[in-house]
C-alpha cells in the first residue's frame, strides 16, 4: 500500500560507541568478575569474558530512540501507530534498523453535504403519555403489607420455599423469608403464577418444569416446590394530584391535563434526541460511503487496541479483568478483537472523514476560542482546567475535539 514506507536507520560511529559504553557500565554492575569488585572490571576484561554481543540487547534500547528522532527529523513522515521496528544489522561497529512507517491512507471525500437523508419527525401518542405516567406512579408507589387479601399480580409475596428434583432436595433451591415480586420472571416459568390467589399462611406444592435449556443439567427436569406464604406486600400508586404533581418537581402543573402537556414534552424531547443521533449517524454514514479510502489491517488493529483497552478500565470500574470476564462469557481476547473489528473500522473511517472534511472547509479556532472551550469543559466536569488538559492530555487535543465536531455540524446540516 502506498502509505506503507520502509526506512533503514544507521547508527553508527560515536553515537553507537556511547550506546555500548552506556552498556557495559550497565552490566559491570550486575556481573562478578575474578579480582574486581562489581561495576569495577575494566572494559577489557569484560569483554574477554562476556563477549561484546553481550552489550548490544540494552545498547539497542538507548540507539533506538536516538534512531526514531533522526527518522522524524530526516523525513516528513507521521505515523498514525506506532512503528514497526526490526533490527537488520549489529556488530561492534554500527546497528541498523528497518522502520516500518504507516502514514495516513489517501483519502478521496465524496459527496458530503447533500446527502438526501429524510431526518423523522418526532410524534407522541396518548398512550405514550399515559404509559409515561403510570411509570412515574410506579416509581413512587408506597409498598404496604396486605394484612388479608390474596397475593395478585405485581405483589411481592414474602416465602418459605423448598425445591426437590427425582425426591432430592435441590441444591440452591431453598429460601426463607424471600421477597418474590409476581410478574418479575425471577422463578422458572410457573413458579410466580401458581402463587396468584394464595393468602398469608397458605402452602403449596408447586409441580413444574425446568426450561429445557435451563443450566445445571436440570434442562426439562421436573421439579416439585414446597412453598408457605409469610407475608403479602402490595404497591399503592399514588393518587394523581397536586401533591404527585410536587414530588415530580412540577410546582406549576395543578390539573392532571398539565402533567399530561408537561409529560408529552418530555417524552417528545427525548424522542428528538434520538431522532437527531440517528440522523447524524445517518449523515455520517452515507457521507462515509461516498469516501473513498484504503484501510491498513494494522490501523484497525490499533484501534481495536484501544477500545479493547477502554472495555479493560470498564470492567476494573465493575471488580473484573479481561481474563474472569473470559471466564464468565467464553469470549477470549481473540474473539473479542474479531467482535470489535467492524466498531474500529467505522470509528477510524468516521474519524478520517471529518478530518478531511476539516481540512477542505478550512475549520480552525483561534487560541483564545480554544482556551475558553476548555474553561467551559472543565466547569461542566466539576474540574480544574489543569485535571481537564491532562485527562485530554494538551490544549491541542481540545482544539482537534473541536473542529471534528465542527466537521460533524456541516455534515449534518447539509450546508
């Protein structure tokens, strides 16, 4: 590929002698030799010992960096990974090494204005709005012990409960005093419905099945279930009025027709945002398809790095690493670089679109437009402008954050 390009680096003369006299001091203080104490062998005596080809490993490691810098400066190259690095030749007078650089790939921007993407038109319906409300009682409902009554559907029955698979009793299938919310799918199929219609201090065996896919070997296994009723709890939706209307933050609405109004934008908010996300997906893309670009397997792999790197701090965060979360799901470290591949690839391929879409609409931001973005960021995360560029990790970083998002508002405006 053309944005592939192989460069021998020589290093030679004093620069390498410094290299393995750096070196053997290194190594004079790690090895013991006849009459000299460690660190105070003579050069000489070293080598007869030990061999000069014992100073090149850590004379590479200093020649190496001193190598990449004289790359940089010779050349005009920017590697977007890290480079390739081969070691082609070493003896006691010189080292060269083959620098594998992968540039930017050529991109060709197509049409990215213009994309004739209808963008929906955000609509809510009154059994939206209803359904909206009802979660709201939900989540403000008052749990209360039904002293009589029978357990119905979204009560929480209170059990004593014991399970018997072939006469036996089943490992992990007793409980006491167990909270079971009816209708919450916690219990194999049954469980929860054959409770409907008990009363506190009731018993009864429940006769069920396993799912035939259930674990343990217990797939499509009978199972009988012992089962007494402690205690029947129910949930007490609140009624709608001014007082509901006060817990929801709403101190204006006073009629149940205003919560409705207020509810609906709400609901038809949230439902632009979503509209408008996927819109600008939609923009991104098709405005990708026009592009016309070559992807290295390795820049995909760089970023399927990265985010794999991402996914690693999300698990610490959750008390996991990448090995136990291999352990729990069967996905190893190959199988989740093969499930993040396509991800990679779109995010490299959206990335170099609105750089180039930056580029030919000659986006920039002057210095103090930049610096006053990163006073704003910093105030909206609670943080200092210094923790801000750290976390970015310069001032740069926030202008290049900029103008992508810059690049983006142009595509999905169309304009």
């Amino acid at each position: 590929m053309k944005n592939v390009h192989e460069i021998e680096i020589k290093i030679e003369g004093k620069e390498w002698e410094n290299c393995l006299d750096k070196s053997f001091k290194k190594k004079n203080k790690e090895v013991k030799i006849d009459g000299f104490r460690k660190g105070t062998a003579p050069k000489e005596m070293y080598l007869k010992k030990f061999g000069i080809e014992s100073l090149y490993m850590d004379a590479v490691d200093d020649a190496v960096s001193i190598a990449y810098d004289k790359l940089l400066k010779d050349n005009s190259l920017v590697p977007v990974i890290e480079p390739k690095l081969d070691v082609k030749n070493i003896d006691d007078k010189s080292v060269t090494f083959l620098f594998t650089i992968i540039t930017k790939p050529e991109i060709k921007l197509g049409e990215y204005k213009n994309l004739k993407i209808q963008k929906e038109t955000a609509k809510v319906t009154k059994e939206e709005i209803k359904e909206e409300i009802e979660n709201l009682r939900s989540k403000f409902a008052e749990i209360t012990v039904k002293e009589s009554g029978k357990i119905e559907d979204k009560d929480t029955a209170v059990i004593n409960f014991k399970g018997y698979v072939d006469s036996k009793e089943l490992e992990g299938g007793s409980g006491e005093n167990f909270p079971l919310e009816i209708g919450s799918n916690t219990f194999i199929p049954g469980f929860e419905s054959g409770l409907i219609g008990l009363k506190k201090g009731d018993k009864k065996t429940l006769e069920l099945k396993f799912p035939e896919n259930y674990a343990q070997d217990l797939g499509g296994k009978d199972v009988k279930f012992d089962v007494e009723v402690m205690e029947i709890k129910t949930r007490v939706l609140p009624e709608i009025n001014e007082d509901f209307f006060k817990d929801l933050g709403y101190d204006k609405v006073t009629t149940k027709e205003e919560l409705e109004t207020e509810i609906e934008n709400v609901i038809k908010e949230r439902k632009e945002k979503d509209i408008d996300d996927k819109y600008l997906e939609s923009c991104l893309e098709k405005a990708t398809e026009n592009m016309t670009v070559e992807l290295n397997k390795e820049i995909i792999d760089d970023e399927v790095h990265r985010m794999i790197h991402q996914f690693e701090e999300q698990l610490k965060m959750q008390g996991l690493n990448l090995e136990q979360y291999a352990q729990f799901t069967g996905v190893t470290h190959e199988k989740l670089h093969e499930q993040m591949e396509p991800e990679a690839t779109k995010r490299v391929k959206y990335r170099y679109l609105l750089e180039e879409v930056a580029e030919k609409e000659k986006i920039d931001f002057k210095d103090e437009e930049v610096e006053k973005k990163a006073n704003e960021m910093a105030e909206n995360y609670g943080i200092s402008k210094e923790e801000l560029l750290q976390a970015y990790g310069s001032i740069e970083v926030v202008k290049y954050d900029m103008k992508m998002r810059e690049a983006m508002e142009i595509i999905r405006a169309g304009k």
